[in-house]
C-alpha cells in the first residue's frame, strides 16, 4: 500500500481548526461566530483533503 505520509499535515490542520471551531462558534460574540464557522468549515475541508490525499496519492493526476 502506497500512502502518502506527506499529507498528515493537512489532516492534523483540520482537526485542529474543527476542534477550536466548533465550541468558538458557541461561546463568542455575534460577529467573530461566523469567522469560527468559517474555520469549521475549511477544517472539515481540508481534513477530507488530508484524507483522500494521504491514501489515493495520485488522486488529482
């Protein structure tokens, strides 16, 4: 099996942005809310793109 360990990155950097996300987006204040959203949001995205990556390396060739 060809995994591509130079992805982990990506996955480490979404989990993070989701696990400080989503409590953010319930404790703070009106305006800075949806920028904590918005962090959930390119966390889950960029954790699926760790994932895909780091076990289909060549998937976007």
């Amino acid at each position: 099996m060809n995994i591509g360990y130079r992805y982990i990155p990506l996955i480490i950097a979404g989990l993070a942005g989701m696990t400080w996300g989503l409590p953010a987006a319930h404790r703070l204040k009106r305006p800075l809310d949806i920028a904590a959203a918005l962090a959930v949001l390119c966390g889950v995205v960029v954790f699926a793109l760790g994932i895909l990556l780091t076990f289909i390396p060549g998937f976007f060739k």
